[in-house]
C-alpha cells in the first residue's frame, strides 16, 4: 500500500512545471549538474563550468525558437 503524501511527492515530481520546461528544452541532464555541482560545493562560482555548458544549451534552444516563429 501507498501512503498518500509518498503519491501525492511523486505526482508533483512528474507534474512540475519547471522540470517539464526543461525537458523540452533538452537542457535538463545540464540543469541537474549545475544543481548538484552546487548541493556538493555551496558555491556558485566553483561551478562555473556547469553554468556555462547550461547558458548555451538555453541559448541553442532559445535560438531554435526565434528561428522557427520568423520562418
């Protein structure tokens, strides 16, 4: 049996907006290395590297969506 607030955990993990956001953006794997480079270190400028690697793959995707609304 289920206990409802483990249900209930699990449905807004699958129903988060932001994660679903990021998904479609195929950025996600990068997203979660920033956050785990920042869970491990508590310092934003020792994951610069992640950050990086994050900026650019938002800026391909941001650019990909410019792209197909002017076409």
């Amino acid at each position: 049996m289920t206990l409802p607030e483990a249900k209930s955990s699990k449905q807004e993990e699958i129903e988060d907006p932001v994660e679903r956001m990021l998904k479609k953006t195929g950025c996600i794997d990068l997203h979660y290395q920033v956050q785990d480079c920042f869970f491990e270190t508590q310092d934003w400028r020792k994951c610069q590297t992640q950050i990086k690697k994050f900026k650019e793959c938002m800026d391909i995707y941001r650019k990909k969506q410019v792209a197909s609304y002017t076409n």
